[in-house]
C-alpha cells in the first residue's frame, strides 16, 4: 500500500484593487471594475447639466460611446464632507461614472471580510466587504451599488423631459441588458482571474507612479 502524500497548499487567490479617497476617506474598488481613469475636466467639457432634487449627487450626465453614464459625486453618495473631486472612475458594466478626490494607490488582496451586521442599512448596498491593509479597515464598494434602478429611472424621465437625451429609452434597455449578464463576486472571497487594468487616459493620469 503506497504512503498518502500530503495535499501540497493551494495558492491564495489575489485581486488587485484601487485605494482612492472621497470626502476625505479612504475606499477600495477591484481595478477590474474601473474601465477608464479621467480628469475631472473631460466631465465638465463634455458633459450635460442634469439636475433631479430627490438625487442631489448626480448633476452631470456624458455619452461614452454607446453607452449613456450618470456622474455620481462620491463624497455625497456617502453623506461625508464636501470636497473637490480631481478624477472620474468610468465602471464597467454600470450606467454610473464617479466622482473621486485622488488615487492613493494600487495593491493587492487575498482575503475580503464580510459586512459585520452593524451595516444593516443602505451600506449593504454599497459594500462588497471589508479588507484590512497596513492596520487599516478599508471598505471595498460595489460598482452597481451607486445607484437603483429607482434612482435610474427617475434620472432618465428627467433627461426625456429635458430633451438632452435623444435615446435614452434604448441606451437604459441595454444597458439594464449588460448588467443582467455581470457576475458578482463571493463577500467571502477574490477573484483570481487576472482582469484588464483601467485605462488612464492619455494626459489624465493622476500619479505617475501608477502603472497604466
């Protein structure tokens, strides 16, 4: 009878993450989620003025493409202080850009916690999880988190009344299309797939220290 060799450790699965800061904390969000990185100025240059008093954190709307984004103003999101946002994470797989202060820095992650249950209201909505990094707890968002489908609906009726959205009604039917096909990730674990890193934009890179 031959001896059983012992089962050799499996790898820990990593994913590699974005730290930023909004309203001057401190947030992660998986790179894989984040297609492009801008300057606050490619919103304001390009983008259209929406205006919808029940939804106070989006006052921009712009046109990638095919693909119809509302602005999302991070720090309002998440009811912390105001500040002057800098950069703009384009999401995969959303109809949301958002807001940010600045990139911290890119690392990587092999363990994502669950939400302890005093996250019990609207949070649950906002966070894959918690992950600590240099003795910090540091909340991990989901990118479908930043706004509902109410929310969405109510921003698109206000762009049909307004004129400024030819379209929209098709563009809010793909893009509701696209987002049924998204898988989500376990809270209990990572990804190990590697996943494109965000484009940052000729000119719009915040830090050149940050491999593009």
């Amino acid at each position: 009878m031959r001896p059983v060799l012992p089962s050799k450790p499996q790898p820990l699965r990593s994913e590699q993450i974005i730290l930023f800061r909004a309203g001057g904390q401190l947030f992660a969000i998986s790179s894989a989620s984040v297609q492009e990185v801008r300057s606050i100025d490619s919103v304001t240059s390009s983008g259209k003025i929406v205006s919808h008093p029940d939804i106070p954190k989006v006052q921009h709307f712009v046109q990638r493409g095919e693909a119809s984004l509302y602005v999302v103003n991070a720090a309002m999101h998440f009811a912390l202080p105001p500040t002057t946002p800098a950069l703009v994470f384009v999401l995969r797989r959303t109809r949301t850009a958002l807001l940010v202060d600045g990139i911290e820095r890119m690392a990587n992650i092999t363990r994502l916690q669950a939400l302890p249950l005093s996250f019990c209201h609207e949070e649950r909505d906002w966070y894959r999880g918690l992950t600590a990094l240099d003795q910090s707890v540091i909340p991990v968002i989901k990118p479908e988190g930043f706004l509902t489908a109410d929310e969405l609906f109510a921003l698109d009726a206000t762009m049909l009344q307004s004129g400024a959205k030819d379209s929209v009604g098709a563009q809010s039917a793909a893009a509701d299309a696209q987002l049924g096909t998204m898988t989500t990730l376990s809270d209990s674990d990572v990804d190990d797939a590697p996943a494109d890193p965000p484009d940052f934009a000729s000119g719009d890179n915040p830090d050149p220290g940050v491999p593009q």
